[in-house]
C-alpha cells in the first residue's frame, strides 16, 4: 500500500482522472442498493422485473415497480461524493465518469462527461419505433403507449441485453489516456461493466477504490480506502487542493 502523501501526489499530479461509481453512491443518496444484505434483490427476483420478456408479459408490473423507483430518485439530491467528483473538474484538464447507475445524479451534480453503462431511469423509449419520450412521458396510464401504438419502455440496459456500444466504446477511450482510476462503491462483480477496471489496470493507471467494504476489485487496487465515498472523496479533494495551493 501506498502512503496517503504517495496517493495524493499521484492524483495532483494526474492530467487525466477516471471515477467508475456504482450503486454505493446512489445509497448515500437513499436510493436503495441491488446487492448486499439489505440489497432489493434479496427481495425480488430480477427476471420478473427486470429483462424484456417480463416487460412484455405483464408490463403493467413492471412500469408500477420502475414509477416507484422513479419517485425515490426524484426525491433524493446528488451527496458529498457525487459533488466532490463534479468538483474534481475545476482543477484536472480531463474528469470523466463511467457509471452502472441510472439515477442521472452525477449529472445533476454537475458532472459534464457522463457515461452512463445501464442507463438512464429519466429516458424511456418506444420499442417499435424508437422514439423517445422523457419529461412529456404519459404518465397517467399505467402503461404508457407511443403516438405509433407501441409499448414505451424505461431506457435500461435489462438482465440479457447488451451495453450500449458507444458508451462502452467512449468509456475504453477515456480508460486508456487517464492517469487515476477510482472505484467508488462498486462491488466490482457486474460483467462486462467491471472489466473496465482490469482494463485501467492493464492501461497502467494507478486504482484508487473507495468502498464500504473489500470487493473484488481490491485485489488489484493500488490504493484502498473503506468507508463512506461521501466522507472519503471531500477529504481527498481537500488534500488535492492543498497540495497544489489552492
């Protein structure tokens, strides 16, 4: 392991910054996590909610479960971590985000290169004709219809289907020119999102985890620290802005 001065100069000194977020950071927000003990999956079984078959099977279900899901994130207000990360852009030439989660808050907190890998619950799309239906969503039917007839779905990548590409392919542009990876609360065991951390390591950056407890990824991890990323990422920040003397 590295000292802290060690950690902090390598990222003052970083042209390029990568934060890879999950679910982690969303429940310091308040929006419950999928896994873990107390994870909704413990609860509910992905493949009745969550793939295009059950969509297509009892949609009604599903558009109750992502409303609901829809009224948590639209209550909840973007942390610590997530405005720390927006922050890291006032001093770094290049910050971006690489995100599993839908909850569109690293946008909100200000966050300007967003990539987002499973998607985005505030867009929802037609899928007959593909068009897409976000703030004017019809949301008085229980199931809402496009103008064309077809059923609108949210626009989430669901157990079986693939990433969109270029997100993936932008999220490996940004991965192969940047100097700092962070994890930050991702329990590293979601495919292919979690390559993305084998492949920063393979790039030679230097991995910086942020997470409540050891993952997968900690084995690969040059740097380690555990515990809340919004008490953790302000206190880097703040190092950071010392170090270079602002």
């Amino acid at each position: 392991m590295n000292s802290r001065d060690d950690v902090i100069n390598k990222v003052a000194s970083a042209k390029s910054i990568v934060f890879f977020t999950g679910a982690g950071v969303s429940a310091e927000s308040g929006i419950p996590v999928f896994r873990g003990k107390n994870g909704i999956w413990n609860k509910l079984k992905p493949e009745e909610l969550a793939n295009f078959n059950a969509f297509l099977k009892n949609p009604e279900m599903v558009w109750e479960w992502y409303n609901h899901r829809k009224q948590i994130i639209d209550q909840s207000e973007p942390n610590a971590a997530h405005l720390s990360i927006s922050e890291f852009q006032k001093y770094f030439q290049n910050v971006s985000v690489i995100t599993q989660n839908i909850d569109n808050l690293h946008r909100r907190a200000g966050s300007k290169i967003v990539y987002e890998l499973h998607g985005n619950i505030e867009r929802n799309y037609c899928i007959n004709c593909r068009t897409f239906y976000n703030d004017d969503l019809p949301f008085e039917e229980k199931v809402p219809k496009c103008k064309c007839g077809g059923l609108i779905r949210p626009d989430i990548v669901w157990f079986g289907e693939m990433l969109p590409e270029k997100e993936f392919t932008s999220d490996e542009k940004a991965i192969s020119g940047c100097n700092i990876f962070f994890i930050v609360g991702t329990s590293a065991v979601v495919y292919p999102a979690a390559s993305l951390i084998y492949a920063a390591k393979d790039y030679g950056a230097f991995i910086i985890e942020i997470n409540i407890e050891k993952t997968n990824a900690s084995r690969i991890a040059d740097q380690s620290f555990f515990g809340k990323a919004g008490d953790i990422l302000p206190e880097i920040l703040n190092l950071i802005k010392t170090k270079i003397n602002i």
